[in-house]
C-alpha cells in the first residue's frame, strides 16, 4: 500500500464525517490518502466504497477486562506500525477516539509528523494525550487551554455541506414550502431518549410543520402516530443521508450537541434548543452546546433536569415570537464573522510540503 496521508478516524460520525470531508479536500489537492483506524470494516458512518483503508483493532479502556484491552490494544499497535512500515507515509492525522490511540502511537515511534483535530470544546483523552508531539493540534473552538499554544490552530472543521433553496429542500420532504420549519434529530448517539422527551412536547409544534429524523424504524412508526394525532404535517424518517437539505429546510431546531452537529449548526446559522447527550466522555456535549449558548445562538435543556417542562416553556417562549429567532440567527451569523480560521486542508499541505 503505498499512499502518502494516513487519516486515522473511528466511532462516532462526528468524526467520521469531518474526516472523510477533510479526506475528499486532500484528494482534489492531488494527494493521495489512506483511512486506518479501528473497526473501519464495521463503521456506518464510513464509505468504505470510496476510500482506501485498513481496519485494525482497538479498544476502550476497560478496568474490569485490563487483559483484553490490552490485547487489543497491542495488537492495534503492532497492526499500525507494520501498515506504516509498508507505506512510509508523509503525514498522519488524527480525528480522536480510542480508534485512533494504536495508529496515532505507531506514527510516534515511527516519527512521523502528526496532526490532530479536536471537534469538541473539551479535548478527548487520545488527543490530550499526543498533542504535546503532534506539530499541529486543529480545532474550531478555543481550546488552547489544553494544549500547547504554539502548536494550536483555529481551523475551520471540514464538511460537505452545502445550503440548498429552503423551498426546495422542504418540497424534497415533502412538506409545505411556505410553513415554519422545526428540524428534529439526536445524532449517533443518544436519539432514542431524545424521542421519547420529544414525543411528550409535540402540542407544542401546532402552527409548525416538522422533519423529524428519529435514528430507529419503531420510533419511526411511532412518531409518525404521534404526529397525525395531534394535526402536525411531519416528514419522519430513520435516518437522513443528505443533511444539508434537513438544515436548509429548517427554521429552527432541536437536537444533540455532538461536535458535528454544532458545527453544521453553525454553518447553517439555525437558532436551536440542544439536550446534550448526558452521557458523553468528559461531557463534553454540555460544554459544545454553552459555547454556541454564549454567543446568543442556542438555549440548552439538560435531559436529567426537568427536561420536559424547560423544553415545553421554551417552545412557548421560541416558536410564538419570531424576533427571538431572528435575533439568535443574527448572533451566530456574527460570530461567523467575526472569528478568523484557516483552512485545515490547506494548514496540512503547507506542514507536508515543509
């Protein structure tokens, strides 16, 4: 296998999806780029049609079985260093997780350069743990409190969106294309709690038509119950390959704080209600959701703290005066404005070129 990037990406599609983004960047640029990371052959959030990979083992940390994560562990290592041994390539780039750990600690003893990127406000433990070697840590945020502050760069997280006409896009749902539009959606994980607290709010969506991407085939059906219940038009669905039309066709919405999502929130500048999932590493999707919070963007429900009744007062509040919502777009149109970032596929070819 010859290539000359290894990108080293796994779990969720927060990092999936910015990796394979950052992957398509790199290979109109002219290089060519190989996926290693753990469970590639088994990821669904990755394309294996598309790029070049090698799966190898990895694993959490797992104090009650330390024989078997260290089995995995070292043999994800021994996997990583012959695949780089055999391709010798220039740069490799890491999007976190435990799937990343093996290859990323392989390029170390092979000394070769590493770039990371964060997408969270709160770094994980893979990339707290290489950003003193890498030469470069990425991130949106400002997390330099975490890393070296000569090796951090404010890039922009690379995506494939796009923003198509909202007419058109609530035509592609099916939905009316002169009705507000409220976007439901939990991410890869935690969706199904997010239903259920979604399901006991709905009578608050009367004068607003709904796409609601529920992540499962029988909340899918039962949400779509619902709906037709209480009068409400709803374009539901398990799962949304093309993202871009979900955001653009949106007025508002109300989803998880992963990574990815806050970032395409961002982009699309939708003012939005995030229940961040509570069980995330660190909780770092509380910390995603206050940063957008902060510049006047987004309201947060905390799911363990009467999320029902803060969700049903805000609704009241958000969806019955429209200036809060034209104003919360404004803030985070601003801050677009305001904050500079490089462009992290161009920042890596100008590292591999020195």
């Amino acid at each position: 296998m010859k290539t000359e990037v290894v990108i080293s990406a796994g779990g969720t599609g927060g990092h999936m999806y910015p990796a394979q983004a950052l992957a398509d960047e790199l290979q109109e640029k002219g290089w060519d780029v190989t996926f290693v990371g753990g469970a590639l052959d088994k990821n669904k959030y990755f394309d294996r049609k598309k790029y070049k990979y090698k799966s190898i083992c990895s694993h959490s940390v797992l104090l009650k079985k330390p024989f078997k994560t260290l089995f995995y562990i070292f043999r994800g290592i021994f996997q990583s260093y012959k695949i780089l041994s055999k391709s010798n390539p220039k740069i490799v780039i890491g999007f976190g997780s435990y799937h990343t750990f093996p290859l990323l600690l392989a390029a170390f003893f092979r000394r070769i350069p590493m770039v990371l990127h964060e997408a969270n406000t709160i770094p994980g433990r893979v990339n707290r743990l290489f950003a003193k070697v890498a030469v470069v840590v990425g991130s949106y945020f400002d997390i330099d409190r975490y890393v070296l502050k000569d090796r951090f760069r404010k890039v922009y997280l690379p995506t494939n969106c796009y923003i198509a006409d909202q007419s058109e896009a609530r035509r592609y749902f099916g939905l009316d294309e002169g009705c507000k539009t409220i976007l439901i959606f939990g991410g890869s994980q935690g969706a199904r709690s997010l239903n259920n607290i979604i399901f006991k709010v709905v009578d608050e969506f009367r004068g607003w038509q709904v796409i609601h991407l529920t992540g499962n085939l029988d909340m899918t059906q039962e949400a779509r119950r619902i709906y037709a219940e209480n009068g409400i038009k709803a374009a539901v669905k398990n799962f949304e390959d093309n993202m871009s039309m979900a955001w653009s066709a949106a007025d508002f919405c109300i989803t998880r704080s992963g990574a990815g999502t806050v970032l395409e929130q961002l982009f699309y500048e939708k003012p939005t209600i995030f229940i961040p999932y509570p069980n995330a590493a660190d909780d770092h999707q509380k910390h995603n959701a206050k940063y957008i919070m902060d510049i006047g963007g987004a309201f947060v429900v905390e799911e363990y703290i009467d999320a029902v009744g803060a969700l049903k007062s805000l609704l009241q509040d958000l969806l019955n005066f429209n200036d809060k919502l034209s104003s919360m777009a404004e803030a985070l149109a601003n801050h677009k404005k305001k904050v500079y970032h490089i462009n992290f596929a161009d920042l890596i070819e100008k590292i591999i070129k020195r």
